[in-house]
C-alpha cells in the first residue's frame, strides 16, 4: 500500500486555507471504508489518503512545523497502513456508556485472533492486533489492525468470538474501495 510521502504534505497554515476543501474531498474516501459490524464494532479502513487527512489535522491541531516533528508525526501514521497486500484499519469497540463498555471491554479479551475478512472463496484471513493494545485485564477501545490478504478482495468481515459472533457482507461500494486499497490505484486525493 501507498505510504504518505513528505511532499504531499502542506504546512499547517497553507492546509488550513484549504482545510475545508480537504475535508470535502476525503469524506467520500472514508465513507465506503468505514464498517459497522453488529452494534459495537466500527472498522475505520486506513489508505494513503486517509492517513495523510489525519497527519494534516494532527500538523494543524499542534501547529507542527519543525521538520523532525512532521517526518516523526509520518513514520507513526504510515506505520498504521498496510503493506503490499495488506489491508490496515482501526477497530473502534463503540459503546456509550462508560460502565457498560470498561465491563465489555474486559469479557472481549480474547477477541483479538477472532476478527477476521472472509475472502470470495469462503476462507478467512485473521487481523493481526498490535499487542501493545491488548493489556492483561481489559482490550483498548481502539485497536490498530492488519489483515495479510496477498491481495485477495474480501467479501466479508467477522467474529467468531464466542461471546461476539457476528459477521457482516462487504457492500460493493466498500469492496470496490478496498479493491482499490490492495491495488493501490489511488492518485492523492487534493
């Protein structure tokens, strides 16, 4: 996959006259990769494109300008892209109240080993979680995936978690999207 490249990036005041035109342009691009599966679970799949978005707003939040800041701030976010055959993603566990989502938290333990992408063929390729985000008592909020598709296009994703089994169909505009995402065909958006 496409990593972000230094030049793509605007300083932080050019990218906030055309911050509002960015933002235009990117929502079509995270729409179709973002994936509810069952009530909690919120996939955010990751590109180029997206990351380079986040790396411009966190540049403008904290008014980054040194350059060692900003090649810092794009070694972490090209770190959360796939590589070559690969799809990346975050896993955000979406539940409101905070009681509720400490104690959901703490059942899902295991969960990582259990979310998968079942490809065209019927098979499954598991994520694999960073284990920084999994502690000894309770999973993060928000996990930072990959799955090693070898280019393959999924047709689904899924738990099969005893205490969460859900599995949900890839729409064809989020197919199309991550088709696009393997094959790296995307150009910067902006």
């Amino acid at each position: 996959m496409r990593k972000v490249k230094r030049e793509e990036l605007l300083d932080y005041q050019s990218y906030s006259d055309v911050r509002d035109e960015m933002r235009e342009k990117i929502l079509p691009v995270k729409k179709p990769r973002r994936i509810a599966l069952g009530e909690n679970l919120v996939f955010l799949f990751e590109n180029a494109d997206t990351i380079r978005y986040q790396i411009q707003e966190m540049m403008r939040a904290e008014q980054i300008v040194k350059e060692s800041a900003i090649l810092e701030e794009m070694e972490t976010y090209n770190a959360l892209l796939g590589d070559e055959g690969q799809l990346a993603c975050a896993l955000l566990v979406t539940i409101d109240d905070p009681k509720e989502r400490r104690k959901k938290l703490e059942q899902w333990l295991k969960l990582p080993g259990h979310i998968y992408l079942k490809l065209e063929d019927g098979s499954k390729v598991y994520a694999d979680f960073d284990p920084v985000q999994v502690g000894e008592d309770r999973l993060s909020a928000v996990q930072y995936l990959k799955f090693d598709l070898k280019g393959q296009l999924p047709a689904a994703i899924g738990s099969d978690y005893d205490a969460l089994k859900v599995e949900a169909a890839l729409s064809s505009e989020q197919r199309a999207a991550l088709k696009e995402d393997l094959e790296d065909l995307s150009s910067p958006v902006g």
